[in-house]
C-alpha cells in the first residue's frame, strides 16, 4: 500500500461547507478515562481492605447527545475539565476517607458520589439536556469496577 502525502489541506468554505460538517443527526456515546491513586480503607469489613491501602483508581466517564452543527457533541477537552475539576483533583493522592463525604470509601459509593458530580457539572455549565451522562464505571483494580447508568440513577427519560 502506498501513502502520499496530502497536496492541499482541506479548507473551509471552498473545499467543505460548514453545512457539510454535520454528518448525521443521531446520538452517540464520547467517552474519557483518567487514572488517580488514593489511599482509604474500609469500614465495618473484615478482609484485606479494612487496612490502610492504596489504588490506582481508573475511571470511565462517558456522555450521549446529539452532534452540534460541527458535528461534536461535547469537546473531550470539556470532559476532561469537568472531571478533573469535580473529580481527579480533589481525589489524586489523597486519603479518601478525609476528602468525601461521610461513606464507607467503596467503589458503589464512590462512583454514585462521582455521577453526581458530573451530573451537576453538566447542569451548571449549561450543557445539560443537550449532553447527558449515560455511564460513569470506576476500577478499584484491573479487574474489578462499580458502574453506575442514567437509567440506574433515575435519570435516563426513556
């Protein structure tokens, strides 16, 4: 197979129209992950995590809507702010039994506390018919995650 190297980077207004950037009219689903490491330790559970430990936490946000007339739902630099303001920093490095609210820190704890958090950052920002939050999973470890939906939290309409 052979791969030239493009003559004309494409241009709009001659090359495409701005009405031609909207591809479709259907929703889709844009999704982000991000890593963080904490410490906690468990309440009231007598195996392993009821000592002081640490993860490294993955954590999958993902959002649904229809594409704007750019053909972009949300920027996933957008997503990206959101998160991190409302999430990753606040949790990064930290222990998380001083920095969330009162809760055993278990993973079906925590991402239900995080849905919120970006649910009402949507909302605050405005965002929010057009771009909804459809899933929000978090990886206590490699193998193991908490999910929480639109439709589990009461807030999918369909």
């Amino acid at each position: 197979m052979t791969y030239e190297i493009p003559k004309k980077v494409q241009t709009l207004g001659e090359d495409i129209q701005r009405s031609e950037l909207k591809y479709h009219d259907r929703e889709v689903l844009v999704s982000k992950e991000f890593t963080f490491d904490s410490a906690h330790h468990l309440h009231c559970y007598e195996g392993k995590c009821k000592s002081l430990h640490g993860h490294t936490y993955k954590l999958q946000v993902v959002m649904r809507g229809k594409v704007d007339d750019r053909g972009i739902t949300i920027d996933f630099a957008d997503i990206k702010r959101i998160a991190k303001e409302r999430i990753i920093d606040r949790l990064d490095h930290r222990y998380l039994n001083e920095v969330l609210p009162p809760m055993n820190t278990t993973a079906e704890n925590m991402v239900v506390w995080m849905y919120e958090q970006l649910r009402d950052a949507l909302r605050s920002e405005g965002l929010f018919p057009a771009v909804r939050l459809e899933e929000v999973r978090l990886w206590e470890t490699p193998t193991s995650y908490a999910a929480v939906t639109a439709r589990l939290m009461g807030d999918d309409p369909a």
